[in-house]
C-alpha cells in the first residue's frame, strides 16, 4: 500500500532529525493538527497549522516543549487513502522537568504521494499535568 510506504517513510525522516526530508512527504497546502485544532497558549503544540512552514511550526513547538527520551512506533496501517501509526512516546517537558509518558496514535490522509492531513493524539490530559507547574493541576 502506497499510503503504508509513505507514512513509514516520513516517520523515518522524523526520526533521522530529517525535516526537510519529512516535509517532502507533506502537501504544500497540508492540514497540521497537534492533539485538537483550537490553540492554546499553555500547550505549544496544540493547534491547527497549514502546509510547510505550519509544519515546521509544529515540530519547532515539539523541540521547545519537550526532551524526548524515546518515540516508538509499534503499529503501522494504511488503505483507502489513510494511514495510520500508533506507539508510546516519553519526553521530559523542558519548562517543569515533568516525564511525559503516553500512548500515541497518527491519523494521515494521503493524496497523490502526499499527507494532506496530519493529526497527532496522545494522552491531553497527561501532557496538561505534565505542563503545569509542580504543585499545580492543569
């Protein structure tokens, strides 16, 4: 499945630390959602972006937000114009110093060779805590 290869491909990219590689395999007009679309301001990632620099956008938010101990992708699918990752990821969110552990998944819709929507889930309400300063609730 074409969708399968490019998913694959791009987390590769990902991973390499390979941005300009990892945006070849977006849509110049692509939609970039992190968690939900509506911004908000104590949660960097959060938001709706679109195309390139929207994606870059969002992974220069990841960086500034988090050191991450280990991404790991466990499960890969596709068919039908979508595909799909899932796994576990650990950070440490740079600002409390707080671990981030969560279960993730990856929703892509894929066109002609391109994502043309990303939305990245994981754990919200972890990564609010995690995101709050010790002795507050998010």
């Amino acid at each position: 499945m074409q969708e399968q290869i490019i998913i694959e491909n791009f987390l590769a990219a990902l991973k390499a630390g390979d941005v300009d590689g990892a945006c070849a395999f977006v849509a110049e007009n692509a939609v970039i959602i992190g968690v939900r679309a509506e911004p908000k301001p104590s949660v960097p990632p959060y938001g709706a972006r679109s195309g390139h620099d929207g994606f870059r956008t969002f992974l220069a938010a990841l960086g500034r937000t988090f050191k991450s101990q280990s991404l790991t992708v466990e499960h890969l699918g596709a068919g039908e114009g979508v595909a799909f990752a899932s796994g576990q990821l650990d950070h440490i969110v740079a600002a409390t110093g707080k671990r981030f552990f969560s279960e993730w998944v990856l929703r892509c819709r894929v066109r002609e060779g391109k994502i043309t929507h990303y939305q990245f889930c994981e754990d919200s309400a972890r990564l609010e805590d995690a995101l709050s300063p010790v002795g507050e609730a998010a």
